[in-house]
C-alpha cells in the first residue's frame, strides 16, 4: 500500500502554530539573548527568523552599499512621489517582527 504524501510546513505556519504564548516566550528570551529552551521550539523560531530576514531583503550594511542604499532610497522615494504612490516593503512583516528575527539570528544556535 502507498504511503500519503508527507505534508510540507512552511516555517511562517510552523511558526504560527506554536501558539501565543510561546512566541511571547521566545520574544522575551530573545529579548534577554537567550534561546527558547525547548530545542524545537528554538529550532522553529531560528527557522522562522531565517525566511523573515530572507524575504525582507535586509541584510548587514557595508560601507560600499551605505552609499548605494542612499542613492536607491533616493530614486524609490523620487518615483514614488511622482507616481504618488507608497514605497512601503513587499514582505509583509512588521518593523517589530522583523527586528525579532534579527534577535533570534543573533543568538547561539541550540
């Protein structure tokens, strides 16, 4: 007899289904530079803040890409006044999400 396919979870979702609280125990660990304790839960927070930082497009700045960063914020912020539009990120993750991802990547790994 065949097996059934396994069922592919996506981090975001991982991440959502460990429930409120636990994310709220992840993010005040993070907030004091301490991984969650159980393995699998830091496992999935690391995994989530990897596909944030990924999708967001942020990455450490350099002194050579500060210069480009400037000139390309410049032209965004330019056409988006002429188009009279908002050059808002595409990700669609919080400034607040964002920077727990940055958090959790910082820590040790488990």
């Amino acid at each position: 007899m065949p097996r059934p396919p396994r069922r592919v979870v996506l981090p975001h979702e991982e991440w959502r289904q460990l429930g409120a609280s636990t994310r709220r125990r992840v993010r005040a660990a993070a907030r004091r530079g301490r991984s969650h304790p159980d393995p699998y839960v830091a496992a999935v927070a690391h995994a989530w803040a990897q596909e944030v930082v990924r999708l967001s497009g942020r990455s450490a700045p350099t002194p050579t890409g500060i210069a480009g960063t400037v000139l390309g914020v410049a032209v965004i912020l330019a056409i988006a006044a002429f188009l009279d539009v908002s050059p808002g990120g595409s990700s669609g993750y919080s400034w607040r999400e964002r920077r727990l991802a940055r958090r959790i990547l910082a820590l040790p790994p488990v």
